[in-house]
C-alpha cells in the first residue's frame, strides 16, 4: 500500500485528497494545526498527526516521528490567502499578513521538503507535489489585486523549480500544481469546481507525472501553465 503525507488537510482540498486516498486504500499520513478541530478528518481513516507548517520546532518533531517510513508522495497543501479584496488593494497594505503568507505559502513547502526527504527517497517514484496557484503566474497576470497571495504563489513556483534541481539527483518528482478555482472557505461558492473534481485530477496528476514532469507548473487537468 502506497503512502501519501498531507499537509493543511482540515478540510477543503486537503481534506477531499485525504479521502479520495483512502478510498483508493493508500495509508494517509494527514497533518493539521487542530485535529480536535477537524471531525471530518479525524473520521476519514487517515492517521492524523498536529502540525503547523511554519512551526520549525513542530515539523522537526514530526520529521523525528515519522522517521525511517516510507513516503511515495507528500502534497504540499497548505495554504492562506490573507487580505482578499479591497483590503490588499494598492494604498497600505499590511506587513505582517503579507510575511504570515510567505512563511505558510513559500518557506514551509520548502522545510516540509528538508524534512522529509529521507521518507521521499525510500520510495521507487516519489512525488513532491506542491499546490501553487495560476495566481501566481505572472505570463497570466493581467490585473491588478491579490499581491499579497499572488506574489506568494510566485515565491513558491521558484520554491518548486529550485527543489525540482535540488532533488532531481535523488529521483523525487517536483510539481507545481494549479488546483482549479475550487469551492472552498478560500475559493468561495462562486468558484468553478468542486474539490472533488479538484482532488481527481490533482491525483491524476501526480499519478501520470514521471522524472520528465519534474520542475513543471501544470493544471488539475494537466494542462501546462505559464510560469
Ligand atoms: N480554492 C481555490 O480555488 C484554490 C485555488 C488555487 C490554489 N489553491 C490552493 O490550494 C490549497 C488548499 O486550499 P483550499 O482552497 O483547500 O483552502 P482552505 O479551504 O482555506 O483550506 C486551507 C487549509 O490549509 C490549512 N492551513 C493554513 N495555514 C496552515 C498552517 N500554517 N499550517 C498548517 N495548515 C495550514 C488550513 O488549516 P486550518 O483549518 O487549521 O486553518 C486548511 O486545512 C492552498 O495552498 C491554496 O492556496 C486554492
């Protein structure tokens, strides 16, 4: 049975990906910052294990817990998008939530990244995938708004490329992947899939990718995305 860890899977896309995995029969190593908070988790079959992505001392902890297991595939899942709408407008925006979404959105994929490395290189295929966004495509930019979450999208594609050179050496898979514009709590009722449809393809994804794959930004649906 294949092993996939994930991380911000309290609900919305993590959460489906959690469950879509199980159903398949994969072992789910899901994290989040509250399991007693999460009951759909806790419920899904997955063993579940607290963690906050920008929390060093936490994620070492874990990286300890989990030591010598084998990964086949950790999705980077985790994410924020502080100041939507007028309150990231041009004018004044705030600091620290722009700082909060670079230590969740692009240093913590990283140091998920260090951390479990060892796991990753004990699989025969692994796959590091990580959820950027077509946000974060500055060739698909073409207004203003969002640079708070944007930019950090940005960071993050670099993240990936620059772990997909790292790793390329050690056999891991490094994807940049779009999720869609999903209904979820960040992505609202307006938006145009459903995390089922989203997770489907994100697992279609991951499954199809191979070493040629590496260091790519591509769509739920495996369409190539500019960076
Ligand atoms: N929905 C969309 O349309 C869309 C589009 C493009 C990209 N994405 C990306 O897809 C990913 C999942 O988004 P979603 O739509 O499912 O969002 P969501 O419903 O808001 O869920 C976000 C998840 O991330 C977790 N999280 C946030 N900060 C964390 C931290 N510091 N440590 C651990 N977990 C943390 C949340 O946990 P808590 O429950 O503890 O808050 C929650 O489980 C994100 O990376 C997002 O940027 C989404």
């Amino acid at each position: 049975m294949p092993t996939v860890l994930i991380t911000g899977a309290s609900r919305g896309i993590g959460l489906e990906l959690v469950r879509q995995y199980r159903a398949d029969d994969w072992e789910v190593i899901a994290t989040c910052r509250d399991p007693d908070a999460a009951p759909d988790l806790q419920g899904s079959g997955a063993e579940v294990h607290a963690l906050d992505v920008t929390d060093d001392a936490a994620l070492a902890a874990l990286g300890r817990t989990l030591a010598g297991r084998t990964i086949d595939v950790l999705i980077n899942n985790a994410g924020i998008y502080p100041l939507k709408g007028p309150q990231g407008a041009f004018g004044d925006i705030p600091v620290e939530p722009w700082m909060e979404a670079l230590r969740t959105n692009v240093i913590a994929p990283w140091k998920v990244a260090e951390t479990f490395i060892g796991n990753l290189e004990k699989a025969q295929r692994p796959v590091l995938a990580t959820i950027s966004s077509k946000m974060g495509s500055i060739a698909d930019a073409s207004s203003p708004g969002s640079v708070v979450y944007r930019s950090s999208k940005t960071g993050v594609n670099m993240v990936i490329k620059g772990l997909s050179l790292e790793l390329e050496a050690r056999g891991v898979i490094c994807l940049a992947l779009h999720p869609g514009w999903v209904k979820t709590d960040m992505g609202g009722p307006n938006a145009l899939i459903t995390t089922q449809q989203s997770a489907t393809g994100l697992r279609e994804v991951i499954a199809g990718a191979s070493m040629a794959d590496t260091g790519t930004f591509r769509s739920y649906d495996g369409a190539p995305i500019p960076w």
